[in-house]
C-alpha cells in the first residue's frame, strides 16, 4: 500500500518558459535567500500585506508550496530571472491553492521594487496568461490584487484583466480584494 500512495496523481515537473527578455523557471533552494529578500522590502511587503513576522521560514515554506503545486494541480508560481544577467527579480505564474472562496485560477506577479517600471511584469505576466490557457481548460483567469496595490492593477489592465468585483476571502478578512477577470480569448 506505501507504494500505492500518490500514483493515481501524475508527478508534473514545473515547465521552464522564456520571453524576450526573462527566464520564468522552476523554483529553486539556492533562491531562498533572494526570494526572501524581495518579499521583506517595505514596498513587497506593503502591496501584499505582508506580516511584519514573515521570515525566512516563510519564505520557505511559500517556494515549497509553490513547487508542490506544479505537482499537484500543474500550476504554481516560476522564478523569474532576467536572461542578460541571470539575477532573480521576482516571481509570477499561476495559483490554484486550496481556499474556500478563491475565484480560480490566478495568473500573479511579485518582483523586485529596484526592477519595477521596465515592464517585467507585464512581460512575465503576459507569459503566465498565454501558458495557463494553454494548459488549462479554464474559461477565464484571475487575478486578486489589494485595492491598494495600484502597481498591480495597472500591469493587470495592461494584460487585458478587469475588475469584476471586490469581496472579502475567509483567509484574509480585513479587508475586500479586487477580484479581476480576463476571458479565454476567442
């Protein structure tokens, strides 16, 4: 029975995508500290409302469920690092995770503040969004951005989303997110 466990679940690796200018690749452990890095400026932490106590155990445990979901549902968040220089600058992908009130699937972004405003983002978010209805069979994508997170609703807009509404999620309770919606193009 021990070797029957997870068998009738596919083990999916996490696919490795390049753009013009980035490479959206899996994950890795030697990108914990950097990782942890871009997740502790005030800036990354303001936008997502990190807690003051995140740490770098945290962090950890965000890239391992990342990892994890590209084995469970075939989808999950890429490291992005920029081909001219090989530096991570952030992360961006898809997110499926297991909450109760989550509208779907999630194309998000996370980078760097010092790489903000070079269109990364868009870039890699445009990658994420052509990638996720590729190999999905869902009818339209989300993104869920804190109404304060104007950064990330402009790169959203860019990509074609639109706010559809604002609601409270039971993990997050303080406050209403925006919740935006693009359609599978025709």
């Amino acid at each position: 029975i021990a070797g029957h466990i997870g068998s009738t679940v596919p083990r999916i690796d996490c696919p490795t995508v390049e753009t013009a200018r980035l490479l959206l690749r899996p994950l890795e452990e030697a990108d914990l500290d950097r990782y942890y890095e871009i997740h502790s400026t005030p800036e990354v932490r303001s936008s997502l409302h990190t807690p003051e106590s995140f740490s770098r155990d945290d962090a950890w445990a965000q890239m391992a469920a990342q990892r994890g979901q590209w084995a469970l549902r075939h989808s999950g968040q890429w490291a992005v690092e920029r081909k001219d220089t090989g530096e991570m600058i952030g992360r961006a992908g898809t997110h499926r995770p297991q909450r109760s009130n989550w509208p779907g699937l999630e194309c998000g972004w996370t980078f760097d503040p010092a790489h903000w405003g070079h269109g990364y983002a868009t870039e890699a978010g445009r990658a994420a969004v052509e990638w996720a209805f590729a190999n999905h069979d869902d009818d339209r994508l989300f993104s869920v951005i804190l109404p304060g997170n104007t950064p990330s609703q402009a790169v959203a807009t860019r990509l074609g989303f639109t706010l559809l509404e604002e609601r409270v999620l039971e993990f997050f309770p303080s406050e209403a997110h925006g919740i935006w919606v693009l359609p599978r193009p025709q």
